[in-house]
C-alpha cells in the first residue's frame, strides 16, 4: 500500500514532502471548521464573543485551533526520515510563543494600544496570529533559515507546502492590517476597539489565504508529480 493511501505524505528523493491537492484541502478545511467550532464553542458553552470579551473569545480560539494546526502541519514535516512527528510538534510548540512575542512586539509598533486592559487580548491575539504565521512553517522547517527566509523576506515558494504555508500567513498579516483601519475613525462603534476588528480581519484573510493557497496548489500538482517520477 503507497503512501497515500495510508494518509501519509510522499516524500522525494531530496527530502522534499510531496502533498497532494486532496491532503491540502483536507488539512485546510479541518483547519477553517476548527475555527468555526472555536467560535460557535465560545458563543454556545461561555456565551461570549470577540465583542463582548475579546480576550477570552481569543483564548478559546487559539487553544482549540493550536493542536489542530500542530499535528496537521507537523505530519508533513520536512524530511520525516531525520525528523520525528514528535520533534516536529515540540517545534510548533516553541514556534507557538515565539511568533506570539514577535507580532506583539509587530502590533505595538504599528499602534496597538498598551495598557493594563489590553494586555490579555493582545497576548491572546498574538497567539492566534502566531498559529496562523509561524507555528505552521515551525513545524514543517524548525529553525532552517533558507526556507524561512525564502517563504517570508522573499515570499518565493517553490512547491505546494511552501504555498500552503505562506500565503495564509500572508494573507492573515493582510487581513489584519486591513482590518486595523476603522479603529481610528470616529464612528463610536463597539467593534472598533482593539484587537476585535484586527481579529475579524485575521481570519478573513486567512480563511482568503487558504482558499487561494489551494488554487496554486492544484496548478503545481501538476508539476509536483514530474518530480515525483524523477
């Protein structure tokens, strides 16, 4: 029995994981109704919502999208022969704080409001970016610099897991910057208030991202599969 069919990505010769249209859909779309139950859980079982209590809403977001992206991303990890799914995981793990101390620091610059009240949902909401951003290339790269480099200072992939990581990221990034621009207009609206509409326009962008990422990837199985039979 190959390799597909067990669920497992193929693997070239170089160590490149080879991924199928059917497996990146998959792993998309689990991880766009992960974020649908994170949402309807947080409405249903703690009555809340990113308006209401943005922090909490955020924390019950990443903690139900946080395994789901880890081990997804984590099965196709760059060159399982070297890497273990373990050691893959406790990557996403350390990538997890990482990239949330990064896109605070990010957030701050660009305007986030600092202050005592803001403090758990921008904690919150960088985690949540950080599982969108880095935890995914953290768990298939580890710390391979090339590949970092290459996928977010270039933004240059070259195969479909580079697409399936790089342009949700991207376009979560987008998102949120786009979703960052009624805040200072003077409308008086609760959604204004930091991070709500920066969340909102988040997982628009990743959800857009993902989506996108799948029409690449369908156009580079194509070649994908040349490479394969080299």
């Amino acid at each position: 029995m190959s390799p597909a069919t067990t669920g497992k990505a193929e693997t070239a010769r170089n160590g490149e994981v080879l991924v199928a249209f059917k497996n990146a859909f998959l792993l998309h779309l689990v991880c766009g109704l992960g974020l649908a139950v994170a949402f309807w859980f947080a409405h249903i079982v703690y009555a809340v919502n990113l308006i209401s209590d943005p922090a909490q809403t955020l924390y019950l977001i990443w903690v139900i999208e946080c395994p789901l992206v880890i081990i997804l991303y984590s099965l196709l990890r760059w060159n399982p022969e070297q890497c273990s799914f373990l050691k893959a995981v406790v990557r996403g793990l350390l990538g997890l704080p990482a990239g949330a101390l990064l896109n605070t620091i990010g957030a701050i610059v660009l305007g986030a409001p600092v202050g005592s009240q803001y403090m758990k949902s921008t904690i919150n909401w960088s985690l949540l970016m950080s599982l969108f951003t880095f935890v995914p290339a953290a768990s298939v790269f580890g710390s391979s610099w090339k590949d970092w480099q290459r996928l977010f200072a270039y933004t240059k992939p070259t195969r479909v897991l580079d697409y399936m990581i790089c342009i949700p990221a991207h376009g979560a990034a987008i998102g949120a910057w786009f979703g960052a621009w009624p805040m200072p207009l003077d409308w008086e609206r609760p959604w204004q208030e930091w991070p709500i509409c920066v969340t909102y326009g988040a997982v628009a962008g990743y959800l857009v991202g993902m989506v996108v990422s799948l029409g690449f990837t369908l156009i580079y199985g194509d070649r994908q599969q040349h490479v394969k039979g080299d």
